[in-house]
C-alpha cells in the first residue's frame, strides 16, 4: 500500500506540474493546412504512461508504419480541439469530450510539419497542434482499434521516456523526407543522393513492443504484423522519432522530467556518406546519363495500370 499510495502521489505531482505550466498561453502558429495530436496520461503503479500507437500500413503513407500520438488533420471550419478529440475517438475509442473519464491539463506550443509550398507564401504548409489529457478513470481505459488506421496501441511508460538508456539512432530513406527537406522535392537530387547512398540518421528512443502483438486483445491493443515490422530495427524494438519525440520532449519538458532530447533536437541529423567504391560506381552511373534514364521512367511506371 506504501508503494502504491507513492506512485499515485508521484503521478499526481507529474499532473500538477503540467496543469501549472499550460498556465502560459501555447504558442499558436498560421498556417495553410493544420493537424492535432493527443497526449494522454494515466496513472499506473509505478508511473504515468502515455498512450501511443503504430501506423497501419498504407502504401500512399510515407509514415505507414511510424510511431505516433493518436490524431490527424482539421477538417474545414473544425477547430484543433474538436479535431484533436475527433480523430482519438475514431482511431483508439477514446472519448475525450467525457469530463468524468479524460481532464484537458492544457495545450502545447505549435509546431510546422511541413516545408512552405512556395517561395513566396510566408505560412507552413502544414502545422501541427498537441492536447494533454488525464485519464481520471483508474481502470485502463478500453481501446477500440480502426484496423484501417492503426496497427497497433500501448501505454508506455513516462519514466522510460525520460530515460537516455532508451535513445539511440534510426536510419529514415531520403524518400520519405521530401516534405522536410525542400531540395529532396527534385526528382534528380533525390535520385542522386540515393544513388551515392546517403544516410539520415535521427534521435529516437527504443519503445518495448505493443503487447499480444500477433492478435487483438481485450483492450484493442492487438497489432497488424506486416505494419509493426514496417518501421522496426533488425531486433524488432518499435522506435519512436520526429514529430512525435518532438512533441514527447516537450511534455516531459512541461512536466518537469529531464528529457533526453530536447524538442529541437529531434530535428538534427547526421548524414552518412558512402565508401570510395561505392563513389566510383555512381560516377559512372552519372556518366552515362543516369539522372536523366530516371526522369524519363517516372511517368511510365505511373501510366502503368494497378494489379
């Protein structure tokens, strides 16, 4: 009773800090399109956890597979809070507008997702918002999967989070940054850079897998193979980066946890270079026109008809 009746303080405490810093206004940001997130807290012995689920796979998804906070994009008219609440309850069954079960602690600061879509537009592309919440209820809250969105759903640990034993490096393909890095949009520099073999390579933070991870459990918690294994190191740990760190970082900021990464961050990047040999053969591959064979069979694999 003595260690249940600490950790039930310890979490309050986690809940208090964070009501008193979303005491200062969140710092709203313009922008063309917009998206929201959920993050929620319950309390379980020893510590808070946060829920967070893995992406369905979906070959139109560049983040098919990636670890992620429940959410999505703001329809027209709809305001981030109705959005954030929206597309929790459509992807896990979490109703966050029920005050008895979830108390809104506050607001995160704005982040933009996406590269300006012009030169001339001063606004992101794409901003996202985040929403902390408390799950008051102190049974676990039952989770009710879309199967066509999310792969899978688990309560991580905030102490785990917060632990610099759990980070590390993720490798990310250069095709799936094209929507950061604005000279990745050319199809040549694409090309070229992946020719060479370059590497990005991220701060992440190793999560343990989603329980009963080959079939559905009674909390919906059940994982889509094929998708958990989509965005997984060879040892097959789940890692969770980007974004979704950034906005990790930030909460635990907020709650007054050290983080291991701080929100900026999640943004640095190493990038690997490839050996001499592997240098010579795409010289060659240059020489001989390479770049411009490329751009002339894009647009024949895309008149090619599906199945």
């Amino acid at each position: 009773l003595g260690n249940m009746a600490g950790a039930m303080t310890k979490a309050r405490s986690v809940a208090r800090t964070l009501r008193s810093s979303f005491e200062r206004p969140a710092k709203e940001l313009a922008a063309r399109r917009r998206a929201s997130v959920a993050v929620i807290l319950r309390r379980e012995e020893p510590n808070e956890s946060i829920l967070v689920i893995q992406r369905a796979t979906n070959e139109r998804d560049p983040w098919s597979g990636d670890v992620a906070l429940p959410g999505g994009r703001c329809e027209s008219g709809e305001s981030d809070l109705a959005a954030c609440r929206r597309e929790c309850y459509e992807e896990v069954g979490l109703d966050l507008r029920d005050e008895t079960a979830f108390r809104l602690l506050g607001r995160l600061d704005d982040r933009p997702v996406a590269v300006r879509s012009s030169n001339n537009d001063a606004l992101p592309a794409l901003v996202l918002s985040a929403y902390v919440f408390e799950a008051t209820c102190p049974i676990p809250p039952r989770l009710e999967l879309d199967r066509s969105e999310v792969a899978a759903a688990w309560w991580v640990p905030l102490r785990m989070l917060s632990s610099s034993e759990a980070y590390g490096r993720i490798h990310v393909p250069l095709s799936r940054m094209s929507n950061v890095f604005a000279p990745l949009k050319l199809p040549a520099v694409r090309n070229l850079a992946t020719k060479i073999g370059v590497r990005l390579e991220f701060p992440c933070v190793e999560l343990p897998p989603p329980p009963n991870a080959h079939g559905a459990s009674t909390s919906g918690a059940g994982a889509d193979e094929e998708a958990q294994q989509h965005h997984q190191q060879q040892d097959g740990s789940p890692r969770m980066w980007g974004l979704t760190l950034s906005v990790i970082a930030d909460t635990l900021d907020a709650a007054g946890l050290e983080a291991p990464v701080r929100s900026h961050e999640t943004r640095d990047y190493s990038c690997r270079l490839p050996a001499w040999s592997r240098l010579l053969t795409v010289l060659s591959w240059i020489d001989k026109g390479g770049a411009d064979q490329d751009n002339e069979q894009q647009p024949k694999v895309q008149e090619q008809p599906s199945g």
